[in-house]
C-alpha cells in the first residue's frame, strides 16, 4: 500500500475517509479519542500543504439527515485539538460541501457532514453506492483512508470511492494493519486473548480462528456465562445465549484437544438486578443464586486473569469483564486493565468498549502497546477476514 509520503498533496484536495464515530451524550462528546487518533494524518496533509476535506460516520442515521448524528459537534472539537477553524459542510456530497471544499485554503481543513446521512453510503446495490461515490470524488484529486473503525465495512466512501481517484493508507490505518499482523503472523508466545461483552455469538469466527493461534483464551463479560453453562454451571439469571452452548461447548473439547487453555471466571459479582444499587456480592460459580445475575467477575477471578496476563509476551483485549459503566461492577474491567499496563508484553486493546474503558476508568493509554479504534475491525482481522477497505487501498 502507498502511503501518504507517497502521494504529492500540496495544493491538493485529499479527502480522509476518519473514524470519528464518537459517543455524544446530548450533544456533548462524552470520549474524543477516536478525534485524537484521526490528528495526526490531518496534521501531516495540512502540514504539506494539502486542502483536507474529512469525512466520517457517527451512529446509525437511516440514509437521511438526522440531528441527533450531526457531526457539527465532532468539527468544533476538531478545530479546538487541531488550533485551527475546520468549516463545515452541511451535506455530504450536495451545494454545501461543495461551496466549502472550494473555499478551502492550502492547509484548510474541512469536514462534510454524517456520510451515513446518504442512503448511498451503505447500500448493497453496487450501482446505488458507485453513485454517491462518483459524487464524492468530484470533491478531491486524492484520497487517503484512515478510518480503521470501518474498513470492515463495505461502503462507498471505504471501498468504492478509493477505487476513483489515487489514493494511500493513513498513519492510523498503517500502523493498526501493522499491530495486527504482529498478532496473527508471527506474535511472541505465550499469546493470551482476553475476550469480553455481552455476547458470545458476536465473537465465534474471532473464537473459532484463535483457537489455531493463540496460547490460551481468558473469557470474561456476558459472553462467560455461555461458557459456564457448557461447562454445567448454573448461572441464576445472568445474561446467557441458550442457543450458544452447544456451539460452546464444542469449542472447549477443540481447545482442550488442540492444548489451548480457556480460562474463565471462578467467581462473579452477581447482583440482584440490574442495577448499581441493587444488592450485590461475590460468589462462586458454582454457586450462583437462582435469583441473581452476574455483573462483573469476582476479586478471584480478577487476579486468576492478572497472572494469566502478567505471564504472557503478547495479550490481546476486546471486551470488558463486566458492566465497567456502573461504579460497582467496574473492579474487573480496572484490573484487567491494570495487569496490561503491569505486562512485558504487547499488549493491544482492541477498539470499542475496550478502548472507552481505559479512558473512563483514567488510565494513561501510553501504558498499553497500541489502543485500537476499531473494535469490530480488529476482530474480523483476527477472524481471517478480507477488510474491504483494506483491500481498496492495495496498489
């Protein structure tokens, strides 16, 4: 793949495919990170003289403007990081965005409003994507994808619009393809995967393609007591897959004849509801009430998978270990993150509520080897999969 040291961007218009799909709480941006992750490549564009014109997602619009994911609040918060003005567009693709991306400056950084606003965007009618990406194209001679958060996805401005003008990997993109590879090609041993979240159907090609991989699996989250199930516990009324465990349990006899080792929890924090004032406690898991879910994995279970973590060479995470959001349910996820920061590893985060927990929990991200921002990209990667938007950047 080029790169954008490749490219001759001065005096050019570069459109950035950003991930920049961040968490807004009435309009209030609740974590820049993802802001953060897309500066560098902005700097170095406007650095080199190039007119940016960035483009991005936020949440599930339905093909049509929506206030609630307007991206004005993450251009504010752009201009702010960046110590210039970044005009903003009011469509994607229509008047507004072009009266804009023609004002810009050398060096001028635009952004265009929710791509996801466009029913082109996502479409699986080829000729419907091919149509807002030919409109796209009319705003730039260049374009530069950054936003790993959606290269799994096969969308316009990811996979069709890279294919219409030249085009060249972004710092961001480079260096999270470049982790990855780390984990799947050749990653120092022991490797431990440490996999959380609600739910464990979201996770069985990862699972299924890890267990050719990696030394062990440490299972926390929702997703555990699937696991707990195939292993004939009784889990009260925590979250469980029902339809899940016999796939589960297949995969513990194929992990037990492949020397894998899955580690799960040996005790939960099971509370009587939903809730951070609800009566809560650890127990065992062999010994969880009927009449209880588990929220969180136990003080035990916590240091089991702190030793599993402090004695591996690499670690991979995605998922927290419990309900991190609610104060009482957050020990686990705390002290997972704090045996990766504790590690001699690489220890890579891998995007999503992963990633959202270290900053809502005040780690320094500089304790971890690398913090994905794409959670569900870094786990197809892992699973094997082709990335659309990684395969439109191949020369």
């Amino acid at each position: 793949m080029r790169t954008i040291d490749d490219l001759d961007v001065a005096g050019k218009r570069v459109f950035v495919r950003s991930d920049l799909n961040v968490p807004l709480d009435g309009g209030r941006i609740t974590d820049d990170g993802r802001i953060r992750a897309a500066l560098p490549t902005i700097e170095k564009l406007r650095g080199r003289g190039a007119r940016v014109v960035v483009a991005a997602h936020l949440g599930r619009p339905k093909g049509a403007p929506d206030p609630e994911f307007t991206l004005r609040p993450v251009a504010e918060r752009l201009g702010e990081l960046l110590g210039a003005p970044v005009a903003f567009a009011e469509d994607t693709a229509g008047d507004s965005a072009r009266a804009t991306v023609a004002g810009l400056a050398d060096g001028g950084v635009a952004l265009l409003e929710n791509l996801r606003f466009e029913p082109g965007e996502t479409s699986k009618d080829d000729g419907e994507r091919g149509e807002f990406a030919d409109r796209l194209a009319a705003l730039a001679d260049l374009y530069v994808g950054d936003g790993f958060g959606a290269v799994h996805r096969k969308h316009a401005s990811v996979y069709d619009l890279p294919q219409r003008l030249p085009h060249a990997v972004g710092g961001l993109v480079l260096a999270e393809v470049q982790v990855l590879r780390r984990l799947t090609e050749d990653p120092q041993r022991p490797y431990t995967v440490v996999l959380g979240g609600a739910k464990v159907s979201d996770k069985l090609g990862v699972i299924a393609n890890l267990l050719g991989t990696a030394d062990r699996l440490v299972i926390g989250g929702g997703m555990a007591y699937t696991f707990l199930k195939a292993k004939g516990y009784e889990v009260g009324s925590s979250l469980l897959e029902a339809d899940q465990v016999d796939t589960v349990a297949g995969y513990l006899r194929e992990a037990e004849e492949r020397g894998v080792e899955i580690v799960l929890p040996v005790d939960v924090v099971a509370a009587g509801s939903f809730s951070a004032d609800a009566p809560h406690g650890p127990v065992p898991v062999e010994a969880i009430p009927a009449d209880r879910m588990g929220l969180d994995i136990g003080p035990r279970s916590a240091d089991l998978f702190g030793e599993k973590v402090r004695d591996s060479r690499t670690v991979f995470w995605n998922g927290p270990m419990g309900v991190f959001e609610m104060e009482p349910y957050s020990h686990g996820t705390r002290a997972l993150a704090r045996a990766l920061t504790d590690a001699s590893a690489l220890t890579v985060v891998g995007g999503g509520d992963s990633a959202a927990a270290v900053r809502a929990l005040g780690f320094d991200e500089a304790g971890f080897g690398h913090i994905s921002t794409g959670g569900g990209a870094s786990l197809e990667y892992l699973e094997g999969k082709d990335l659309p938007g990684i395969e439109a950047l191949q020369d």
